[in-house]
C-alpha cells in the first residue's frame, strides 16, 4: 500500500460527503440500496445478493446507530487489489444500541466520472 498523501480539500469533502450518505442508507437497513450506490470497483467485486446478506450479517446485529465521527482519513492513490486512483480511507469511531465500539473503515474512490463513490467497508 502507497503512504498517505494530501488531498486536496474538494476531493476530501467530497468523499467524505459520499461516505455520510452511504452509511446513512447502511443505517437504515437497505443493503441493497447501499450496493446500489457503490463504487462499479465494489459491484465488479461482489454480487448484489452477496454483498446484502454480508452486510445484514455484520450490521444488523449492533442494532441502531448511537453516535459516529471520523477518527481519520487518508488520501490514497493505490490500493491493494484495486486500481490505482483516488481514494480516501475514513475511519469513524461508532457506537451502536448492541455494540458500544466499533471501527468502521469506509474507502470511497473517485470514479471515472469524476463521482466519489464507496468501494469498500469494513466493521471491527
């Protein structure tokens, strides 16, 4: 994995940006929006119906979302297993009804659009 490097302020708004709103469609429970509006990267990966159950599985069981703020967030431009581009790496602090603490790592990339996109999450 490359450092870290500095992002310009647009490209980190709007990533965070993506990042908010995807996980408030996670909050509410609809995985399969949430697939919906990833990164094509994450939909190549995997499939619609897979990607719903892994999520429900993880997820769905912390129960609501308390509380969640960014813990940090670095600017990348290759990642492992993944094309090289324009990613940031954000990681909150949460806390949810059945998990008091929890890291969630949420890598938005730019797509060829120039839309900032989800590519990967992950639950610790």
């Amino acid at each position: 994995m490359s450092s870290p490097i500095r992002a310009n302020e647009v490209d980190e708004s709007a990533a965070i940006k993506a990042s908010t709103d995807w996980l408030s469609i996670v909050d509410k429970g609809q995985y399969g929006q949430s697939w919906d509006k990833s990164a094509q990267f994450l939909k190549t990966a995997v499939k619609r119906k897979d990607f719903e159950s892994k999520l429900k599985a993880s997820r769905g069981q912390f129960g609501q979302l308390v509380s969640r703020t960014i813990k940090s967030k670095h600017f990348m431009t290759a990642m492992p297993g993944a094309p090289d581009g324009k990613y940031v790496v954000i990681q909150y602090t949460t806390s949810f009804s059945s998990k008091k603490s929890a890291i969630e790592t949420v890598t938005p990339m730019q797509e060829k659009d120039g839309q900032w996109k989800v590519s990967g999450y992950f639950i610790n």
